[in-house]
C-alpha cells in the first residue's frame, strides 16, 4: 500500500489547502487505499525526510521502492498507473496533463501569492497599496480562464486529473470573494468539492487537524 506524508499540524486549519489533500482525492477518485504518515514543521528539516523531499515540504509519496515528491508528480503518477484520472483517448489525455501543468504553472502562482499576502502581511505598512495589485493578478488568470471554461462542467469534456489540480488550486480564493465575481468558475469548484471522492479525501486531512486540536486542547 502506498504511503503519503502530511503535516502533523496543518497550517491552513483544516481547511484542505495542504498539498496532500490532492493526492487523497487522487487516491479516491481511482479507489486505492493508502497510508499517511504525519510529520511534524521539525520533522520536515530533518536528513529522514530531506532524503524524500530536497526541500523538506510535504507530500511525499512512498511506493515500494519509488519515492516521489512534488504533488503533482504524484498525481499524475497515480492517474497513470488506475484508470478514471485521464482519458483513453491520446490527445484528450494530453490535454488533461496540459491542464495539470496550467494550475500548477499558472494559476497557482499569482493566486498563493495573494494568500500568503492576506495571511502574513496585513499589518505591514505596504498591504494596502500592495493587494489590489496581487488581486488584479489573479482577476487576470481567472478571467481567462473563465473565457475558456463557459458553463462547461469541467475543462474538457469529462472529470479528470487536471480538474482535480485546478480545483484545489481554484479553493484557495474561497474566503477572498474573488470566486464570486467569477459565477462559471465558483459554480465549478462546486462541482468538484461536491464529488464524493473530494468529501472522502476533506473528511480525512480534516480529521488529522481536529486529532491535533484535541491533543493539544487543555484537560
């Protein structure tokens, strides 16, 4: 059974930002059991998990003996080896490995660097005159993409992996009301965090941060 590493105390408070929460749902949509082993912010700088992942960041993945690091190396490993991540079809699975590199490439960039923003920066001199322009950014990349999409369900034609990427990438903007300006691409990761696979792979990386609160809570 292959094994991912999470964070022990996720940053994002249950909320499914983490980067493991992509591999779950991958793991779900395709029905294969996995493992999880937490590790800790200490744990993660340490030469054991360095050894997984050169830059000491989660997920890793653990299959025998491949490792792989970087979730979506490990995404599109698993929609590689199960069916139900990628099309049969050759140049419609292209395209869906095209979409996984526009979320990760894209349109994760602009939309990360107004979350941290947001979280790290509010009470720096420079965050107000600084956040319109990181907005205005992710209007650019989600008004694009807005255009492409239409009220189409998913990116090209059925539910893939690239969906799968661009939905949790998509997430991040939830509590920034920029997704509410956008109706096609709101309504879209709808879809996605409505799929039974995704509220398998939430419930999961939720239960990990409310196991960690407890622990920690007063007795």
């Amino acid at each position: 059974m292959p094994t991912i590493t999470a964070f022990e105390s996720s940053p994002d408070r249950g909320k499914g930002h983490a980067r493991d929460m992509r591999v779950r749902w991958a793991f779900e949509e395709v029905g294969q059991p996995y493992d999880v082993r937490l590790v800790s912010f200490g744990a993660m700088k340490q030469p054991a998990h360095l050894a997984l992942h050169p830059f000491g960041q989660i997920p890793t993945f653990e299959d025998g003996n491949l490792v792989l690091f970087e979730s979506g190396a490990i995404v599109l490993h698993i929609a590689e080896r199960h069916d139900g991540l990628l099309p049969k079809d050759t140049h419609a699975r292209a395209r869906a490995i095209a979409w996984m590199f526009a979320a990760l490439s894209t349109m994760e960039p602009p939309i990360v660097e107004l979350s941290m923003a947001m979280m790290l920066e509010r009470d720096k001199s420079w965050y107000a005159e600084r956040l319109p322009m990181l907005q205005d950014r992710v209007r650019t990349r989600l008004g694009e993409l807005a255009r492409r999409l239409g009220g189409a369900g998913w990116l090209d034609g059925t539910f893939s992996a690239g969906d799968l990427m661009m939905v949790t990438v998509l997430r991040r903007l939830n509590t920034s009301g920029l997704l509410d300006e956008y109706p096609d691409i709101a309504a879209y990761v709808a879809r996605g965090e409505a799929r039974p696979a995704f509220r398998r792979a939430f419930d999961a990386q939720l239960a990990v941060f409310t196991a960690a609160s407890s622990s920690q809570a007063p007795h």
